[in-house]
C-alpha cells in the first residue's frame, strides 16, 4: 500500500486515477477546489481517502494541503500533478490574461505542488512524481500553442528534476496523454480565445472547429489510462516519459523521425559554427 497525492481528483483522469489508487488498495489524499465534488464521487472510500481543498496556483494553500496528507497517511509515496487548465487559438489570438493565466495553473501550480512534496519525499529519500503532461508537451499544434508551451516547460523542468532527485531515491515520470474521453474541452476546462484573425482561419481556425467536435469522442479510455499509471508508479524502473494513446505514440514517432531527419541535413551547419581549433581536433 502506498499513499497517493493527487491534484485535480475531481473529474477527467485526476478522478480516474484515484478511482484506481482506491481500487488497488492504496490511500488517497485527493484534492480539488471544491473537495465535496471528490467525496460525491468516492462516497464508500472511507478512511482510504482524504479529500482536501486545493487551488495550485496557491502555494500557501498547496503546503497546508500537503502537511495535511502527510500527517493523515504519514507522508506522500506517490505525487500525481494532474491539475490543468487549457487555452485554444492562434498564438497571435492569446491575449496576455488567458496566457498568464494558465501559466499560472499549469507550470506555476505544478511548482508550488513539487516545493510543497519535495522535502518529504528526499527526508525519505524514496517516492514517485508524476506530472501529466500531454502529447501536446512534446508536439505542438496550430491552435494550442500556448498551450503547448506550458506543457513544455513542464517537460523541461521535470526532466532535469529526474536528474536531481534519481540520485536521492526518487523517480520522476512525464505522462503524455494523446486525446482521452475527459471533459477537457468544455468550457470548464478549456478557455477559447474570442477574437479572430482571418489569416489564421485555416489553422488554428480549423483546430476551433475540430474540438468542437472531438469533445466526448476522444478516442482514449481515460479509466484504461488510469490502471496503466497506478501500475507504473509501482514500478522500481518507471520511464521517464510514457505515452498514453496510439495518437500521442504516432505523433511523437513522427516527430521524432522528422527531428533526426532535419539534424542530419543541417549538420554541417550546424557544427560549422564551433571555433577553428575545437574543429581541428573534435
């Protein structure tokens, strides 16, 4: 049994994912702005969960809860950063206030979580952190730009986290869920940018249209997602990115393909730019 801290536990894969952390026997604390819609969810969980009051872009608010779970279950095994917000439209379209803002949730928020879990898990010298990401961390996008770009950052700082902390007993893992039957892009998840720009109709304006109609017709099991993350952070050799999704696999093969390819051509460029005598004797 392990004891689990996750954030955004009221709906989409954050409730999944404590649905199966209950399920496999685990103790849950699970935290939401409003803790009531995580205790409607799990009424029979008993004393297996702790539903905790939690707005990440708090850090005061993300240190009480922390102190909370850890003196309810002794500490924190495992840290799921699953809370999120999106925002869709051209990069140009994003105004400053919907960029800062989920900069604030997502890059900010996951940060006042990892200060607030972190001094645990090292006294301990042991635990697990798993940051959902999206496959949107690792390709972007016309229209999710700015949101993309959150996810990037995240991927950027965990990365080097998993270098930090390894050597302390702690694993990190990045998870990049292609697109997953959530209600991610409803308006209580997703802010879409109002105003328009002609230019961009056929490629950010084409995404506008086609989330409209993938919304609730994603094809990912986000209960399937769910096992597949409480098994892997019982794992002693975790990866350090596991994609979710055949869509999140086929766009990051491609990418990567696209990646090699283009570095191979522009190699000599690239390498030409080094001092003549680091040259002479590379």
């Amino acid at each position: 049994m392990s004891s689990w801290f996750i954030t955004g536990a009221s709906r989409g894969l954050g409730a999944e994912i404590t649905r199966a952390a209950l399920e496999s026997g685990h103790v849950v604390a699970a935290t939401a702005r409003d803790p009531r819609a995580v205790l409607a969810l799990f009424p029979d969980a008993g004393d297996a969960l702790l539903a905790l009051p939690l707005d990440v872009t708090d850090e005061q608010q993300a240190r009480a809860a922390v102190e909370a779970a850890t003196k309810r279950f002794g500490g924190i095994d495992v840290l799921v950063s699953n809370a999120g917000r999106g925002v869709l439209g051209a990069v140009e379209e994003v105004s400053d206030a919907a960029a800062k803002a989920v900069y604030e949730t997502n890059v900010f928020g996951t940060l006042n979580v990892l200060r607030a879990a972190l001094p645990g898990m090292r006294a301990r010298r042991s635990g697990h952190i798993l940051t959902i990401s999206s496959v949107g961390g690792f390709h972007s996008t016309p229209g999710w730009g700015v949101y993309a770009s959150t996810k990037f950052a995240v991927e950027g700082l965990s990365e080097a986290l998993a270098a930090e902390v390894g050597p302390l007993g702690i694993q990190v893992t990045i998870v990049e869920p292609g697109r997953f039957r959530t209600d991610f892009l409803d308006r209580s998840s997703l802010h879409t940018e109002a105003t328009l720009i002609e230019d961009y109709a056929a490629t950010a304006g084409g995404t506008r249209d086609t989330a409209a109609e993938h919304n609730h017709n994603q094809p990912g099991d986000p209960a399937k997602a769910a096992r597949v993350i409480v098994d892997v952070a019982g794992s002693d050799k975790a990866p350090l990115r596991l994609q979710l999704g055949a869509d999140s696999v086929e766009r990051i093969e491609a990418k990567l393909h696209s990646m090699a390819d283009e570095l191979e051509r522009w190699r000599p460029v690239a390498v030409s730019t080094d001092h003549d005598d680091v040259a002479a004797t590379g």
